[in-house]
C-alpha cells in the first residue's frame, strides 16, 4: 500500500529537460515503481487493497535489506544536445498510492464516511482527513553527468553516486544477480573490477564481500564446487558467518546435491534459529532425502516463525504423509489452502495480455522510457537544481 517509486530527469548542459520519469495523473507505466502486485480474479491488478479480491500474488519489486534492483532506461535524445547531460535520480516516498487515497477520499465523502468521522470525534479520536495532501519524503538521490565535459570540477557525482567506486559495483553485481541464467554472467565484469579494487584497498571485509558475491554467481550457474571456494576464501578472512552456509546450502540444492545442502542448512539454523526460511530450506533437503522425522521436525520449527508459510506446510504435508500419520489428510489440507493456486501462470499470462505494468514487471530486469515533457514543463522547469 506504501508509495515508493524512482524519478529520473536528463537535462543538457544549457538545463533543457530531454526526458522524465515520474509520476502523473496518467497511468505511470514508464515510473519505476516497488511494490508487490496481487491479481484478482479477473488477472487484474489490485490496486486498492480490497483483500477480499486477491487471486493471486503476481511479481514482488520491493527491495529487500541489503538488497538490490537494476532498473534500465532509454532515452530518444535530439540530434543537438548541449553536453555533457546531468541525469538526477530520486527515490520517493508517500504513505499511500494515489489511486488508493482518492478512493478513500470519495469514500470520506459518503453519508458513510461522514457518520464515521463524526462518530469518531464524538468518541473524542481526530477525524482525519483523507483528501489532504500526502506528505513526500526523498529517501536518497544521486546525480551523474555524461559525456564530454563530464569530469569538469564543478560537475561531480551527487548523493549515492559520490559513494566509493567498488561499493556502486558490488551493488550494481547484487542487482544483476536478479538476471535469468543466461544473463547472470552479466554481474561478471563488476565483480572482476571490483574484486582488483577491494584487494587493493587491503579492507579484508570488502574483498569477502567480493568473495560471497561470486560464489552466488557461480551458484546461479551450477557450479557448486566453485560456489563452496569462494565462500571459504570469504570465511578465511573475515571468520565463519551463516551467510556463507546459506550460499553453499543454497548451491547444493540446485545441483540436486541433498546430503550437502542438508549439512549446509543445519549450520545455518543453529547459528539463526529464528530464520524460518532456513528452516524451509532444511526441510525441503531432508524431504529430498525421504528422511521424513527429520523433515517434519524442521518443518514445525519453522511452522512455528511462519505458519502460513506454503513451503513449510507441504514439506509437512509430505513427511506426514511418508509417515504414515493420522493427521496427513489435515496437513494436506492445510497445504492445499495456503498453497499458490493452480490458475496462477494462466492469470499472470492474462495480466501481460492486458496490462503493460504486467509486462514490464515480470521481467527480472524492467525497461522504462524516459519521455519528454510537455513544452510548457520545459520552459518552466530550464534552470538545472
């Protein structure tokens, strides 16, 4: 329901707004926007929260902790731009979407909504008002230039851009990291020129982090022996941590390499017993194995931290079951409730048929446009910040 997006703006050096990203009374199909997408049950985005019309979950664009997103652009420049171009990047915040606030503030407006405020006064709460003006909070920013004359003094990088050149690579590998199989290896050149620069900044923990980042590379790739060498290059620097079991645990299963990724995922929950998606990990790969007491016991440990989760209920489901419990047809059930519904691919299909936010949003890496402004917006708006 929170409304977090990037806006983008391309200006020549005479300040001319060649293009933008941002958010407008349209449809915002070119505005990078993090979010998670539910379907209803006609493969149409829920836009207004109505949990009652959930389908389906579609694509989730929110950004982990720690995490990273690569978010491409393009831009039709004119044929005399005045170099070198300031690209301003800002990540935006406000409480609600807008679609979500003007509903609400129509409902505001019903004999409805008007006996709710009053009543909450009478009770002596404060009636707020939903049609007032969202507050916008500016999370971060950066601000680059391109092309010749971009290294003059007083055109330096701003904000997130200003940060240390292997930090803006390793998250820029992290990113690429989200890329299919066959686009993986794109996070490659990064991590070389990052790992150079780590070495020779003699930080021990940057080159673990190096380290870490080309294991999971190798791990997306299937090289699993090549995920556990570069893991144990991080551990010999900067000492044991559970982030590199969960990477080997993590390979192992890829690879379909069970008894591996069981010894992994056990030294991840005792060194973080409250991760329940370790818990899952482990038992899936003791269900893999068709040791059942031990896959049902991780399951319900982890039952316990997450207990609508739909990994954790079948694994539970499964061993149930392999065990010959009374209670298999209950944990099935339980599985079958909370489980993604089988018309899932069918609707997401439709969605991109319909919708261009569908679209953009299923790819691991989405493609926006940046367009030009409307005339009006370009006289007025000449003078670069």
């Amino acid at each position: 329901m929170h409304d977090v997006w990037v806006e983008v703006e391309v200006r020549d050096a005479s300040g001319r707004l060649l293009g933008v990203s941002r958010p407008s009374e349209g449809d915002n199909d070119d505005v990078f926007v993090l979010r998670a997408t539910m379907l209803d049950g006609a493969a149409d985005p829920e836009i207004l929260h109505q949990v009652h019309r959930f389908g389906t979950p579609a694509f989730d664009r929110t950004l982990p902790s720690h995490g990273a997103q690569i978010v491409r652009y393009e831009l039709a420049a004119p044929n005399d731009p005045s170099l070198p171009l300031r690209i301003d990047a800002r990540l935006m915040h406000r409480k609600h979407s807008r679609g979500f606030q003007l509903a609400a503030c129509e409902a505001s407006r019903t004999e409805r909504g008007k006996a709710f405020a009053h009543w909450a006064e009478a009770l002596g709460k404060v009636a707020l008002d939903p049609c007032t003006r969202q507050p916008l909070t500016e999370i971060a920013s950066a601000t680059v230039w391109m092309g010749d004359g971009a290294t003059h003094l007083d055109r330096v990088p701003l904000g997130g851009a200003a940060r240390p050149t292997v930090e803006r690579l390793l998250g820029q590998a992290l990113g690429l990291l989200r890329e299919t199989q066959e686009h993986v290896e794109l996070a490659k050149p990064s991590l070389k020129r990052a790992l150079v620069l780590a070495r020779a900044s003699d930080s021990r923990n940057l080159v673990a982090r190096v380290e870490l980042l080309l294991g999971r590379l190798a791990s997306v790739q299937g090289r699993a022996d090549d995920t556990v060498a570069a893991t144990r290059r991080a551990e010999a620097l900067v000492g044991p941590n559970p982030v590199f079991d969960r990477v080997q645990g993590d390979a192992y299963a890829r690879v379909w390499r069970w008894s591996e990724a069981v010894d992994a995922y056990r030294r991840v929950v005792e060194a973080s017993p409250g991760d329940w998606t370790a818990w899952r990990a482990l038992a899936r790969a003791y269900g893999s194995l068709a040791d059942d007491p031990n896959a049902l016991a991780a399951a319900e440990l982890g039952l316990r931290l997450a207990p609508r989760d739909e990994g954790l209920l079948r694994s539970r489901s499964l061993a149930l079951t392999g065990l010959g419990h009374p209670d298999a047809a209950l944990a099935e059930e339980a599985w079958l409730r909370h489980r993604r519904p089988d018309s899932a691919p069918k609707m997401l299909a439709a969605c991109e048929r319909k919708h261009v936010r569908c679209r953009t949003d299923r790819q691991p890496i989405p493609h926006y446009t940046l367009t030009p402004p409307p005339r009006k917006a370009i006289h007025a708006s000449a003078k670069p910040r």
